[in-house]
C-alpha cells in the first residue's frame, strides 16, 4: 500500500517511514501541506491507501490541509498529533478524519489503526469480463502456482487440488486477498478464529505451518518477526 506521510520534522519522518517500509508500505513524505496536496494530484502516481497527517505544518494547520484534502479526495486520513484535548479530536473528525492518534503513540496500535481505516474504505472489486462471469462465479485469486476459489473453498498448486481444512482455507484465502500486506497476528485471530490472541498464538503457528507444508511452498507465507504474517507473491 502506498502511504503519504505529512510531517514537518525529518527525525520523526524517518524513524516512521523505517517502520512502515519494514510493514510492507511504500511511503512517502510531504513535509508541509501544500507538498502533501501536490502529492495527492491525480496524475501524480498509483493513488495512496492511507494519508498520515500531522496538525503541526511549517505552512498552514493540519486542520485546514484536511479540510482540503477531503475536497479532492476520498482517501482516508489519521490524524497523528500531540493535541490530546477533545475539542481537537472532535473538529479533526468532523473535517472528515477517518481516525485521530494522539503523540506519543504505541507503533502496533498505529498500523493497527491505518489497517482498520484501509479495510473500511477498500474500492470494490473491479468488475470481471465476461469470458469471467458467463456463470456467475467469481474470478479465482490466483498468486503465482496458487489458485483459490473462494466460492468453492478449493485450492490447487499447478493445478493439481489441495487438501485444506477449514481453517487453512480461511487463514489462507486472508492473506491472499492482499498479497504483501502484513497481517498482525491478532488480526488474523480476529478473523479467522472469531476470538481473541490470547491462548489462540500457539494454534495460529500450527495451521501457517501446516499450510507451508501442504502447499509445498515454505516461503509463500513470510513471518515479520514480532508482528505477523504476509503473503509473498513467487517471481515471475
């Protein structure tokens, strides 16, 4: 996912652009708000999944970049300020914020934070071409020699069919549906196991290594050591 970072203090910058990079974003940082809404312009690239945006800004307040950003587009944006009071968060909000993270912040929290935000606001699938859906089913994923079709709950390695349970299947078909993306440990709890971490870790290890081994492809699925998991599409 592509991510804009709008901070004026180039320490502040850095460190979190590091963090973000090792999570599997591709950041970019503004440092005031008239460079972050030249970021933004259409033609400028492949559209951001995320905006982080700093209120304090060397050229205008955060508050008012918002306020701009939203007039151009819908793409989410998390506040990421010192201001703790509530009238701050409120006005945040209500200029169209999806979130408000108040400094200084727990690094898990604010990437569970942006990928609360990215599911919430996900485009819709683009539309299959005919030849895709003459039967009405929809399009298999596929990630490299792995075909999962998700109607049917079947999965094939070059072809041929893979056993799975059902939760293999489940755990398999999140990670597939956002090849690169880490998912944190207990977001994939939360999704697949419909509980919490606690007590569930150790279950979650088993089935990601009973899936490396029934696909037969090890590094498929990445551990991001201290975070969770991702799904590393093979080379062409």
């Amino acid at each position: 996912m592509r991510l804009l970072l709008v901070e004026d203090d180039n320490h502040v910058a850095a460190a979190l652009s590091a963090v973000l990079a090792r999570h599997g974003f591709d950041v970019t940082h503004a440092r005031s708000g008239e460079e972050a809404l030249r970021a933004l312009l259409p033609d400028s690239g492949p559209p951001f999944g995320v905006v982080l945006l700093d209120l304090g800004l060397p050229d205008q307040d955060g508050f008012q970049v918002c306020g701009r950003i939203r007039k151009r587009t819908t793409t989410p944006v998390i506040m990421v300020t010192a201001r703790a009071d509530v009238r701050s968060r409120i006005h945040g909000l209500n200029l169209g914020a999806d979130d408000y993270v108040v400094k200084p912040y727990d690094t898990m929290e604010l990437l569970a934070r942006i990928h609360a935000v990215s599911r919430r606001t996900l485009p819709a699938e683009p539309a299959a071409s005919p030849e895709e859906t003459t039967d009405g089913r929809q399009p298999p994923l596929r990630i490299g020699p792995v075909t999962l079709d998700l109607p049917t709950r079947q999965v094939a390695v070059d072809g041929t069919t893979i056993s799975l349970t059902r939760k293999e299947f489940d755990l398999l078909a999140l990670l597939a549906q956002r090849p690169g993306v880490v998912f944190r440990r207990e977001q994939i709890i939360s999704e697949v196991w419909r509980t919490s971490w606690e007590g569930t870790g150790r279950t979650l290890e088993v089935h990601i290594a009973s899936l490396r081994s029934k696909l037969r492809m090890p590094a498929l699925i990445e551990t991001v050591r201290g975070v969770g998991y991702r799904l590393v599409s093979p080379a062409a």
